[in-house]
C-alpha cells in the first residue's frame, strides 16, 4: 500500500472522531516510580501510564564527572541475539514520546531500549552535570557500553536525529543502522540564544514549561488531535519540566550551542531509513527530501494525514515502517552518489562511467519501476531539484487519489507537470521511480473491487440527439 496503515481503533491514542477515544478516560491503578513528579497522577492516557510505571534508572558513569548519573530509561521486556532498537526522544522531551510505538515493536519481538537523553528525561541530576552536545554525546556512549554493548539501530525523532547523526559520526563501532523521524537536523544549533544572558535565558525557559504554550505547541506539532488528548498529551510532553533541575539543564543546552550536524550528514555511511509525517507544521517536508538526497545509504517514506510525530499519532505505520526496514538487513543498499557527485551527473568513476544501480532506487522497495526508466532519468538533472519539483506536483495531485479507479489520470496529470517544469519528456515509468522514493507503490496495484469495476464491460451507446442535425 502506498499509504502506511492507519491505527486500528483498539490501539489508537487518536480515534477517527473528535470526542476523545473511551479508553483515554479509564485511568488504570499502576504504581509509578518515585522519582517521577506526583503530577503523574493526572495522566489519563493508559499507555503513558503504562510506560510510565516502567522508568527505571540505571548508574551511568560519564567520562568527564567522577560521580554517578543515574539514567532513566525503559528497559527491554524480551533479550534476542539481533542487535536491538534503542529509540531516543526529541528536544526537551522524555522517553514517553515511545508509550504507543514501544509496545508494538516488542510485540514484533524487538529488543527494544528507550533512553532519556542527558538534560531531559526523568534522570537524577542532583550534581547537574554540563549538558552540552558533548556531555550528551558521551552519557549515551557510556550508557550504551555499560547496558548494551552491541551495534544498535539508533532511533531518533526531530532533534533526535541530530543527537543520533552526531553519535555516529563519533561512534560508528556503536551503531548498525539509522532511523531518523522527521529529522530536525538543519538547524544551526540554537543560534542566538547561545548568546543571550542567562537571567533572559532562565527567563525563556521559564515560559517554554508553561501548559498555554506547550498547548499550543501539542496543536503545531499534531495532525487534527481532539482538545482533551492534546491536552493529555501535553501534560505526558512536560511531565519531566517539573523536576527542579530541569531549568538549569536546558539553560546550559541554549548556551552551550546545540546541535549542528548539517556538515557531517553526507559522511554517514549507515543504512537509513527516514520517516515523514506528510503534514508536519514544524519542519518543512523539502528537508526531508534534502535530507534523503545527502545521506549515501537511505530511503525515505511518508505518512500520510500525520504531523510531526508519527510515533506518536501513527505508531501502526511507524512499527511497520520499522519492522520492513530491519527485514532488508540481508540486502545491502547501493551506496549512491554523495551530493557533490549527484549534482555533477551521478556517474560511478569506478566503473568506467556506468551508472549507478537504478539511479538512487531502493533495492528494497516492494515496487521498482522498470531498469529502462532508470536510464532514462537524466543525470544531469539534480536529485534535489527533480524531488522537490515531484513534492510541488503532489499538491496539485494528491497521492491518495493514486489509489482509486482514476489512478491513469492522476499519474498522467504527474507526468505531464513535470515534463512542463523542465521541458522534457518523463514516462510514467519515471514518474513512478520517483514516487517510489517517498511511498510505497504496492498502493498502485488494484484491489480485488476495483479490478472488478475495471474489468466490467458495459454497454455504451451516445444519445439520439446527438445524431439530430441542428435546424437551419
């Protein structure tokens, strides 16, 4: 299916109505650690609660500090041989970004890690340690030697992607694959607040834990949430600002710099997989796109209807997305072209000017388009400007309308856009190839109903009156 699948409706934290979803209103009796604030208490959403209950902290002992960190984290419920997921939040969050999507992926029988990273979470940090992006850095590398000790697939939503891009770029002998989720990874650290005083910075940091505005962020960073599960949602989303340390550390975060990856995302040679939520109102999907065409080794895919944060509003769709990626693990991606090389017509020196396999096609896809359509992409034609320019025509025609009866006119009406905007013929071969890069194609294939009405003969005939000559 091109479309990833939708929650069903005895897992989904957002029901297709506008009334919040019943089982959000039964709040179980679970007992929670005590380290978390009592504000926990007034989270209805079970699946928060659940996971909440789960929080442990373990002793993480950081290079640069001689005492004892003691890390929160959920710990797997099940141990397998395969290298296991370790799913990390984005900024100023927790791990209970992973109530919905953890569950699912230890049902698939995933070992499956979620850490709180340094500066966030529910840790204790009595002897605030710093929390720049080296400090960061480092308490993941110690947690991951004392706990874990394998190559892991490092999952990183938003910001989270940059503390995973920057992890691997430091620690390669520590990760094996690469998930980003609607990658916040071009933003140039945090910029001017860096250089603000620290009275105006605690002064900022004050209000980013008030509920009106972290309210308003739920509605931003959501697709079409009910007001009471946003709001649930967003007392889940705050829970760990409560805790006393949690000004001071995100004050050193702001004027340490954060994060800036821009310039080491070519380097990563991991297998990746990116996920997009196709409505997302905070990063722009075009850095998505950019993002596929610089990193050597990925593919993308979109979920529709989804904002910011598909583990959250989508964590059906994530969970498959996931669990069809570690699949490939026996089948190697072509490393593509990096993006000086793609901008310079993609040619494979090596080989004596071959190209390379299927000009940045998926192996795994579960639809390639036809070898010949390869060819005859033009190579010196950017990838970027050929992406953005497919994403500007799926406004006009929306990919959800490649799945009905009229999907003929629809991948027409793509092909003739885009062989208007650079003045050269595209077969729908081509087209195709390119949509393969976000969706999945087997969406194009019909059903057994609509083969049905394709298939059925009728009988046709034009109006009398269209014969009747009109009267002199």
């Amino acid at each position: 299916m091109l479309t990833a699948p939708t929650i069903s409706a005895s897992f989904s934290p957002v029901g297709t109505s506008r009334r919040p979803a019943p089982a959000l209103l039964r709040v179980s009796a679970e007992v929670f650690p005590p380290f978390l604030p009592k504000e926990v208490e007034k989270i209805k959403d079970p699946f928060a609660r659940k996971l909440a209950a789960r929080i442990e902290r373990l002793p993480v002992e950081l290079s640069f500090s001689k005492n004892c960190i003691l890390s929160s984290c959920v710990k797997p419920t099940i141990q397998k041989a395969a290298n296991p997921l370790v799913l990390l939040h984005g900024f100023d969050s927790s791990c209970l970004e992973w109530r919905y999507t953890l569950p699912l992926l230890e049902q698939a029988g995933f070992e499956t890690w979620a850490i709180d990273i340094l500066g966030w979470g529910f840790s204790n940090l009595e002897n605030l340690p710093l929390c720049n992006v080296e400090s960061k850095r480092d308490h993941l590398f110690q947690f991951w030697k004392s706990y874990i000790g394998r190559p892991m697939l490092l999952v990183g939503p938003s910001l989270g992607a940059a503390v995973a891009i920057d992890f691997t770029i430091n620690h390669p002998e520590a990760v094996d694959k690469l998930i980003l989720i609607d990658a916040s990874v071009y933003a140039e650290g945090t910029g001017n607040l860096s250089r603000l005083p620290k009275f105006v910075a605690y002064a900022g940091v004050s209000v980013l834990k008030s509920l009106p505005l972290r309210l308003f962020a739920s509605y931003l960073t959501y697709n079409s949430v009910p007001f009471d599960t946003c709001l649930d949602w967003t007392r889940i989303g705050r829970l760990h600002c409560i805790l006393h340390w949690w000004e001071e550390a995100t004050v050193d975060f702001m004027n340490s710099g954060g994060y800036n990856v821009t310039a080491q995302i070519s380097e990563i040679l991991k297998r990746t997989l990116i996920i997009w939520g196709e409505d997302d109102q905070i990063i722009d999907s075009k850095l998505g796109v950019r993002l596929h065409c610089e990193l050597p080794n990925a593919i993308i895919r979109q979920i529709p209807n989804c904002g910011h944060y598909p583990h959250i509003e989508k964590p059906e769709a994530v969970t498959k997305l996931i669990k069809d990626f570690i699949k490939t693990n026996e089948t190697q991606l072509p490393l593509f072209p990096k993006p000086e090389e793609k901008m310079n017509g993609g040619v494979n020196k090596k080989s004596g000017g071959k190209e390379d396999e299927q000009d940045g096609l998926s192996v795994h896809s579960p639809c390639k388009a036809p070898n010949s359509s390869a060819s005859s992409l033009r190579k010196e034609q950017s990838q970027v400007d050929l992406e953005l320019k497919l994403l500007e025509a799926l406004e006009i025609y929306p990919p959800v309308k490649l799945q009905g009866i009229h999907r003929h006119f629809v991948l027409y009406g793509l092909t003739e856009y885009m062989r208007r905007s650079f003045n050269r013929q595209f077969s729908a071969s081509d087209v195709l190839q390119l949509l393969d890069r976000f969706y999945n194609l087997e969406m194009l294939k019909p059903d057994d109903e609509e083969s049905g009405i394709l298939n059925q003969v009728e009988e046709f005939s034009l109006p009398p009156s269209y014969f009747t000559k009109e009267e002199s």
